[in-house]
C-alpha cells in the first residue's frame, strides 16, 4: 500500500473531533495538521457498557409493582388459596339435623286409628372426626399458601428476567447502531482511498458488504429488542404497556453467589421443597382421619306424633306421644381397610417425593452453575480485554493523526472494541439470567397457571337413621 502524503491526507480528512487517549499526552506535530477523526470514532469513547438512556425509563421497581397489580397468575393463586381456606371453615361444621314427617297406619283400619307426626334427627361424629378432617384441610391450606409463595417467585423472577433481557436488546441496538456507523465510513474512506489510488476495487466492496452486514444486524437487534418488550409487557401482565427506554445498569453483573451457601438455603427454603413439605402433611394428616373414620357415628332421633287409636272400643284416641330412638354403626364388614392401605402409601409416597425433588434440585443447579460460572469468567475475561482493544484503538488513532497508521487500520481496532463489547454485553445478560435462575429457585415461569394441590376430602354424607 502506498503511504498517504499529505495533501491525500488533507483531502481524506473527515471532520472530526478528536480525544487524546487517557495516561497519553503525544507530542503535537509542528510540520503536519492535526487529522480529526470521523464522528462514530469520536463518540465511541464511552465505558464498555453503554450508559442508561440519559431521559428517564421504566425501573425494575416501576415494573414489579405493575406485575403484582395485573398478573393474572397472582389473583388465581390468592383465589384457589380462599378456596383452601373455606374448606378449613367448612371440614369443621357439624352435620346438620333432619326434621321430617313420620306417618304409620294413616287410614286406621277398623280401629279409626292411626299415627302421624314429626321428627329430628340428629348424626353425632364421634372420635373427634371434625378435628381430622379440619386437619387435613388445614395442611392444604398450608401447601396452597407454598403455592402462592413460589407463584410471587416466579413473577418476580420472570420480571427480573425479562427486564435484564430487555435491557441487554437495548443496549445491543445502541451498539450496532454505531457499529453501522463505523462501516458507513469504513465505505466512505475507503471510497477516497480509491479516488487516490491507495486502495482498490475489492476494497471498496468488502467494505459495503460489511455496512450491509452492520445493517441488516441492526434490524435483527431492533426486532429482538421490540420482541423482548411485548415478552416483558406480557409478563408485567400489561400488553399494551407503552415501549420505552430501560433504567438500569448491567455491569457490573448481580452480586456474588457463594455454591455452598446456596445449596444449603435451596434444599431448605426452596418452594418445591416446602410444597413436598406440605404434602407430606396433608398426607400423614390423611392417614390420622382414615384411622379415625372407622370409629362409628352416633344417630339420635326423637319426635312428637298423634295416635288416633281408640282407648278401648268407644273410647277417647290416644292422642300425643313421644317417642326416640339411638342408633349407632356396628364396623363389621366396612373397617376403613382399603382407606388405610391408601393413606400410608400416600405417606411413603409424599417422603419419597420430597427426596426426588431434592435430588432433582440438585441436578438442575449442578447444570445451572455450570452455565453461572461460565458467564462469570467469560464477563471477567472481557473486562480484561476490553481496556487493551480501547487502548490500541486509541494509540492507531494517535499513529494515524501522526501520519504513522492507515485510516483502515483505526477502523479495524474500532469495530474490534466495539465487537468486544457487544459480545461483553451478551456475557453480561446471559450472567444475569442464570444467577436470577438461581436466585428465584428456578421459579421463572411468570405466567404460567398457579399450581392447585389436591383439597381435603368432603366429610361424610349426613344420611338419616332408618328406624
């Protein structure tokens, strides 16, 4: 390549404005004019991640509080939560009593008799089933109120995620705007090398290539950023949520997580672990009514009837009389047995569970680290490099003011910065979702419908007493 003289310079000169380079001060040149750079170089010099939009936008906070107002997710975990609590209310009511008409020997026969009347009965539970049944309805309760916990980590935990997501796109269209930028007068200048013979055909038309490639990457990064909005306003539970620009910082990353600490809080506070918890209760609370439900039922009944037989054969009827009776059920042949065989497998089956589920929290963290330290040294590697691609940018832009360094050769350590820290930013996001995937336990389904765990079984049919 044939060196730039200065009058090539002086024409290929764009208007730019130019920064010395930090910890750098080069000697001005007495015998040549001072080349400013072209404007995308002068506004790139910016930190390795682009800054918040300078306009306020929309915050996690801001965001949080609209989930937790228009999530449907949230309303239906509170609802089948009542819909637990009633059934508390309800296991514990009483039967309730029979009143009747009785009537035997209506007609009267040849005695013009004949007997009519009212009655009540009344089904007394005994061994304290109402206290059982309350019980299991009571361990529901508490599982569904697991439910409700876990469903607020996953919108909470969506939100975060797709906020992070969101932002990431944002500021990757920022970037390739300027990535764009920096290809337009990639073209441009090397257009004018062409014109003065310090560059060539393919030249010229590798780099058009390469601002349609900036170009047609551009429009990819504004179609997912617009498709990680309407994620985002879906999750918020607000579809028409107006798009603007997101308030937050990405750099430098979440805070810290330490594996055995968290491992130790996971199988202890995670909310699948705390529903197999509550099944495990509801299960044993179960086995105790079935045990219970075999002791039998108290059945009284009593009333007032009108006997209109004759007291003799021209005597008064007989008028009122009284009468009552008690029964109670005899557990011959119907012991509960085959409840009872149920309710402690159930048992053993919700102990197993909570292993299982263990166990499988284990695995999904053992992959999710992996992903979480990976992103952890990938972002630290870029924090290394970017400060030398910055560094040797600037010092081509001081070689090329100082007529030592071709133009293409600033553009080159410029898209290199750039391409370093698009990629940074990508490290940056894919941190941010696996250590929210950690945090929230990996409840980050924000839209998916509340979990409904099975509720206390009825209580027995108030049947009554044949006499």
């Amino acid at each position: 390549m044939k060196p730039i003289t200065l009058a090539s310079a002086l024409v290929l000169a764009l208007p730019l404005a130019a920064q010395s380079p930090p910890q750098e001060k080069p000697p001005q040149s007495t015998s040549t004019p001072e080349i400013r750079m072209p404007v995308s170089a002068r506004n790139s010099a910016s930190p390795a991640v682009s800054p918040a939009p300078a306009r306020p936008g929309w915050t996690l906070a801001q965001l949080e509080t609209l989930a937790a107002r228009h999530n449907p997710t949230l309303r239906q975990a509170l609802a089948v939560q009542r819909e637990a609590a009633g059934q508390v209310h309800q296991a514990g009511l009483w039967p309730n009593p029979t009143i009747g008409y009785e009537g035997d020997q209506i007609r009267g026969g040849s005695y013009g008799g004949g007997e009519q009347g009212v009655f009540v009965q009344q089904k007394v539970l005994l061994g304290h089933k109402l206290a059982a049944a309350q019980g299991v309805a009571a361990a529901t309760l508490r599982g569904q109120q697991a439910v409700t916990a876990a469903q607020q980590l996953a919108v909470r935990s969506a939100v975060r995620l797709a906020f992070y997501n969101a932002l990431a796109r944002q500021r990757l269209v920022a970037l390739d705007r300027r990535l764009l930028a920096i290809a337009r007068d990639a073209v441009l200048t090397t257009r004018q090398l062409a014109n003065v013979g310090q560059a060539n055909l393919p030249d010229e038309l590798a780099a058009r290539v390469e601002s349609e490639q900036a170009a047609l990457a551009l429009d990819q990064a504004r179609r997912r950023s617009r498709g990680a909005w309407r994620e985002l306003a879906a999750v918020v539970g607000s579809p028409d949520l107006r798009p603007g620009p997101l308030a937050g910082h990405l750099a430098p990353g979440p805070a810290p997580i330490h594996r055995a600490a968290y491992l130790q809080r996971l199988l202890s506070a995670s909310p699948a672990v705390q529903i197999a918890v509550a099944e495990l209760r509801r299960a044993e609370a179960a086995l105790a009514q079935a045990r219970r439900r075999p002791i039998p039922d108290l059945t009284l009944r009593g009333g007032e009837q009108t006997n209109r037989e004759l007291i003799g054969r021209n005597g008064p009827p007989v008028g009122w009389q009284s009468f009552a009776s008690v029964g109670i059920g005899v557990p011959v042949f119907n012991r509960n047995q085959g409840n009872l065989q149920s309710a402690a497998a159930a048992v053993i089956a919700a102990r197993e569970e909570i292993i299982r589920v263990r166990l499988q929290l284990r695995r999904q963290a053992a992959t999710e680290w992996a992903r979480y330290r990976a992103a952890v040294d990938a972002a630290g590697q870029y924090r290394i490099m970017l400060p030398q691609a910055e560094q040797a940018y600037r010092l081509y832009r001081h070689y090329y003011r100082q007529m030592a360094a071709a133009y293409p050769q600033v553009l080159v350590a410029q898209r290199t910065w750039f391409l370093l820290r698009r990629n940074y930013i990508r490290e940056l996001a894919c941190l941010w979702r696996t250590a929210l995937t950690l945090r929230g336990f990996f409840y980050t389904r924000g839209l998916r419908a509340a979990a409904r765990l099975r509720l206390a079984a009825p209580p027995a049919r108030n049947l009554p007493y044949a006499k």
